[in-house]
C-alpha cells in the first residue's frame, strides 16, 4: 500500500516510521494540507493520511477517487472535516483513530483550567519582568467547585475521574449517559441544569450540527456569572463572537482553548513573523483572563504512538480485508 500523508511534520513522521517498520508500507510525507488544489499530490497513492484540518468535502473526495485513492485513513478521532455521504457514493472507504491517549486531551484540559484559575500565564510573564506583586493573580479553590464536563467518551470519563480526586462536584451531560461517570460520583444533568448550576464548564463532545455552537448568545446567558469555560474538543463547539461579548461583559470570567472554529489558517504554522490576518482571534488575545494553545492536547509520546500505530492499522486492515479496523460510517 502507497500512502500520502498530508499536513505532515516531523512528528508525525517520525512515529509513522516508526509504526511502520512492522507493516513495511510506502509512505510519503507532504507538508500541505489536502485541499481542492493540492489532491493531484496523491497521485499513486492506494491511501491518503490526513489530519483535522485536512478538507475533504464532495470535490476533493471526487479527484481522489479520480486517482483511485480507496482509503482516507485519518489520524485523529473526529471526522467532522469529511463529506462521508460523498465518500459512500465515490466508494471511498473512511477509517480514524477512536482513541489514542484520552489521557492526553483530559490532563491538557485540567492544565488549562488550573493554569487560567491561578492565573500562572501572568505570574510567569511577571517573574521574568522582576515583578513580583500578587495583586491580580488570585484565584480559588478547586475543591467544593460544581464543573460541568459536556461529552462523556473516553475523554470526559477522564476529566471527571481528575476532577473527581480534586474533591469537586461534577455535572455530566451526554445523550448517552456514562455509567463509569456514575460509579465515580458525577451527576447525570439535562442542559440547562448544567448551565444554571456550575462554576466551571468543560467541553468533550463531537462537533455535529446538533453541537455546532453549543456554546452561544442563549446558553452563555444561562450560565452563572464569571463561569470559567474549557474547551477542548472542537472549535466550532463554540460562538467565539458571543464569547468575546461574554468576556467584556464578565458573564464569562475565564476562558481555556486549544481550539478555535477558524483554526486551520492558524494552527500548527509558523506565523510568528506576519502579521495576524484573524482579527477575532486577535481580539481573543487582548484578555488577560484567555488562555489559548494552538490544538496540543493531543500532543503527547504515548498519544502519537498509539495515533501512528492505530493509522496504519486501519490500512492493514483494508488491504487484508477492504474494510479499516476504524470505519467512519
């Protein structure tokens, strides 16, 4: 099997190679991400490898299978960037990685939230200046804190497990609810409860139409004052422009990303020495009480491992069988 691997970098390629030595795979790495003008670069290839902010909508499904790619095998676990009624029709077979280290996201998630609660992002930047004056950085504690966790997969069963040990009370809300979240104390909690009852939310679920903007005008009004909001899951999850409105107001006192709904202009680039084109996302960073990191949950030895080793499972398993061990149905 030849495979294209798009949005590469040296991470990525490393672990891939490393993944491969037991499948013995043709891989070739291509920095670009797979758009409408960059899908001629897999020519040759029986699979493409693609990422989150890959795009793969009707018309680059179409001039893949055009040059009879029969695998999108992506290296994540949301599929929300591909058009997979086109890929049915087009007889394009779609596999992802359903898990790699829920770990990872959810202890990402709690290093957002304590680092925002204790306002260290600010303490640092003081220190380094010789100031060391405490006015400004104070923040609260955990314990006793109600935290609404929204999505209750492998990664929210984490984040409620870590916020659990931090003596907290923990709202769930999940059209499935979670019997592991149960046996560890969390409360199941309808949305509006969730809204109206916690000091902190945290967000872990899918992005699909029914979740698009979850958080926006109405369920940030419901909110309590001052509620200290995560997310880290997808960034269209959120209505940033009615959180800006949020945060100038103080309805929302704090807020954690390591997404952001137009992030694939921004994340994962080197844009230090351009000016920055994102002008919603530069008002973002004028709040001293935002925390952004640019999408590195996921960024962890043993989540890349698992990524690459469960990737080139899912073409292992189409070349033996025609079906990836992970299909996106």
């Amino acid at each position: 099997m030849h495979i294209t691997v798009f949005s590469s970098r040296a991470y990525d390629r490393r672990f891939l190679d490393q993944a491969n030595a037991s499948h013995g795979f043709t891989l070739t790495y291509l920095e670009p991400r797979l758009e409408a003008a960059t899908a001629v670069l897999a020519d040759g290839a029986d699979a493409v490898c693609v990422f989150v902010n890959d795009k793969l909508d009707a018309t680059v499904l179409q001039r893949l299978a055009t040059l009879k790619v029969r695998l999108v095998a992506l290296r994540c676990a949301g599929f929300n960037n591909v058009d997979l009624a086109a890929a049915k029709v087009l007889g394009l077979s779609v596999g992802r990685v359903p898990a790699y280290s829920p770990h990872a996201v959810a202890e990402h998630t709690l290093a957002l939230l304590l680092a925002l609660n204790r306002r260290l992002h600010r303490a640092y930047n003081r220190v380094r200046e010789g100031n060391f004056m405490l006015d400004g950085l104070m923040g609260f504690d955990l314990h006793g804190k109600t935290v609404g966790v929204v999505g209750t997969g492998r990664i929210g069963v984490n984040v409620v497990r870590i916020l659990r040990g931090f003596g907290c009370r923990v709202l769930t809300h999940d059209p499935l609810p979670s019997p592991e979240c149960l046996a560890l104390g969390a409360e199941e909690a309808d949305r509006a409860t969730l809204l109206a009852q916690s000091d902190l939310i945290t967000l872990h679920c899918p992005l699909t139409p029914d979740t698009r903007h979850w958080i926006n005008v109405g369920s940030i009004a419901a909110m309590r004052p001052g509620v200290m909001l995560i997310n880290t899951s997808r960034g269209a999850l959120v209505d940033t422009l009615a959180v800006i409105d949020a945060l100038k107001t103080g309805q929302i006192g704090a807020l954690g990303l390591d997404v952001y709904e137009e992030e694939a202009d921004l994340f994962f680039e080197d844009l230090s020495d351009q000016p920055l084109q994102d002008d919603v996302f530069a008002r973002l960073l004028t709040f001293p009480n935002v925390l952004i990191t640019g999408h590195q949950g996921f960024f962890t030895h043993e989540a890349l491992t698992a990524i690459a080793e469960t990737t080139l499972a899912n073409v292992a398993s189409f070349a033996r069988d025609g079906r990836p061990l992970h299909p996106v149905n």
